[in-house]
C-alpha cells in the first residue's frame, strides 16, 4: 500500500506492452480466463485497462493423429473474435473456421502463425471507461456490487412513501452507499445539492434521503462498479475437426499485445487501431454520393400532427 489517504495500491498499470502464454490441454477442452485474471496477466489493476489490440498465435504443437483447430472466445458471449482461418477438408465441402490449424505432427505440415485483431465498439466511450475504473480501483476496490446498501441505512414507509436515514458520520464499518453520500457532501451536483450539510433534513444521528434518490445512487454506484470492456476474460478452445475424434493435446504458444494507459487516454480513449470501412465509404470512395437517411426529416401525418397538437397533461 502506498499509504495515501484512499488507501490505493501504487500500480494502476505495468506498462507491459505484450506478454506470452503457453497453454497446453487436451483436444476438445478449453481453458476460461477470467477478467480478473486477464488483468494480472495484462499487467494493470483493472480489466477495463487491459487495452487488449491484438492476441498472436504464435506455435501450435499436437500429438493427435487429426487436424485441431484453436478458437479464442469471449469468456461472457462466447463469441469467436473476428478474425478466423478457415480449414477445407479434402474431396468433401466441410469447412470449419477457427483462429489456428495445427496440423499432426507426422503430417510435416508447417504451423502458420495468426494474428487476432481486437477492436473496441465505437459506442464505447473507452476516455469515460478509463476514468470510471482509476476511481474504481482508487475508491472502490473490493466493493461487493450486490450488496451496496448495508445495514447502516434505516428504512421507513408510511402509506406510498418511503424514505431513508443515512448515518451522518461515516465508520470504517460504513456501507457503500453511506460511503457515496459521505463522498459526496460537498458536492453541489450530487443529487443536486440536497444532502450537503447544510440542507440535510436530520433525525438524531442521521440524515433523510427520499426512495428516488436512494435508488438513483444506488443503481448509479452499482453500474460505475460493473466493468464495461467487451473483452471481458477470454476462453482458448481445442476443436476435434472435421468430425475426428478428440485425442491428444494440443499445445499454443500466445502473446498477448496491448496499448498501457497514457495520460493522453484520460480525455482522448484508446487509440482506434486498424480502420474499419463502412458500405457507405466504400461508395464514396468510387465517387458514389450515399445519403444517410436517418438525417433526412419525414414528413408529418395528418395523424401525427393531430395527435400532438392536442393538448395534454403530459
């Protein structure tokens, strides 16, 4: 520990730019890698820093008889990442994809060594994830997400209302959810100021929070606490191909290579890394003029006009 007052240990990343992994198991098995494990291995406290780019295939060794094939996984959706080999059998129309074929080693056959190329959704707001997990290793760390509200909080109903008395002062005994509220006294934009000292509704030793606002600081340290990498742990598959039997041990050799976090990526994200081109690029670059028709206004009906001119409530 490094003895600051958040209590944080000093590494939040190695640095480490690659890191190599051998596995070995039998044909047909799989090895999980969890995210947290994943972390360990990428070098950083957090899954959300592991900045993955790229996993290389680098050896890949058998002792069965047959051809196997190596997949690798997304440990959550089980998806294959994208990149893929693809093996054709011999006088038959069986194809099989998979990341790595290797090949008997009787058969003298060469291992071709492959290159999986990670790429994070655009939708990923990767500035925000960076952030989000530095305070959640800073702050948070060993935060049990299923269990936020603690035995500290008193709830009370009466008729359709409910309401909640938080501890004002705050013990290394304190729930997550006291901890927040303490975190956040002073913080005019926190529930819009309502729980800062000054405007606290006090009942004895403690402070009175509505349901609304107990829920939202709820839900909002529970998803701040959830990890959002879609790489989130990997599992290496061994496949039986072409319907052999599934005999022997397949051994691969893998190194992982990632981008460290810079102080860059704390506004900027992770850089984007190898391009992706769209239909509608590739139109425009044979000098095609693509309008995207989300951005063109539709016309309103008589319907819509009449439903929405009326007056309401609402």
């Amino acid at each position: 520990m490094d003895g600051s007052p958040l209590g944080v240990e000093n590494i939040l990343d190695h640095g480490q730019e690659s890191v190599l992994l051998d596995v070995s198991m039998p044909v047909g098995g799989e090895m999980p890698i969890s995210k947290q494990n994943l972390a360990s291995i990428c070098g950083v406290a957090n899954s959300d820093l592991c900045n993955i780019r790229s996993v290389e295939v680098l050896q890949g060794t058998t002792d069965s008889p047959h051809q196997v094939g190596m997949v690798v996984k997304h440990q959550d959706t089980n998806a294959k990442i994208a990149d893929r080999t693809v093996s054709l059998m011999h006088g038959s129309d069986q194809i099989e994809q998979v990341h790595a074929v290797i090949h008997p080693m009787m058969s003298g056959r060469p291992f071709q060594p492959h290159t999986l190329t990670f790429h994070h959704p655009e939708e990923i707001n990767t500035a925000a994830m960076i952030r989000t997990a530095t305070a959640r290793c800073a702050r948070w760390k060993g935060t049990d997400a299923t269990n936020l509200k603690g035995s500290d909080i008193q709830t009370l109903t009466k008729g359709d209302v409910t309401r909640h008395l938080v501890p004002s002062d705050i013990t290394t005994a304190a729930s997550p959810i006291t901890t927040l509220f303490h975190r956040n006294m002073n913080n005019a934009a926190f529930m819009n100021g309502e729980y800062m000292p000054s405007k606290r509704k006090i009942v004895g030793d403690s402070f009175i929070v509505t349901d609304a606002h107990m829920t939202s600081a709820h839900d909002s340290l529970k998803a701040n606490l959830q990890e959002q990498s879609p790489v989130n742990g990997l599992v290496i598959k061994s496949i039986a191909m072409h319907g052999t039997p599934a005999k022997g041990i397949m051994n691969v050799a893998l190194k992982i290579n990632r981008e460290p976090i810079t102080e860059e990526m704390y506004t900027a994200g992770f850089s984007e890394g190898p391009k992706k081109t769209t239909v509608a690029q590739g139109l425009g670059f044979m000098g095609e003029v693509v309008v995207d028709k989300s951005l063109v206004p539709m016309p309103e009906s008589t319907l819509h006009t009449n439903v929405f001119d009326a007056k309401m409530n609402d």
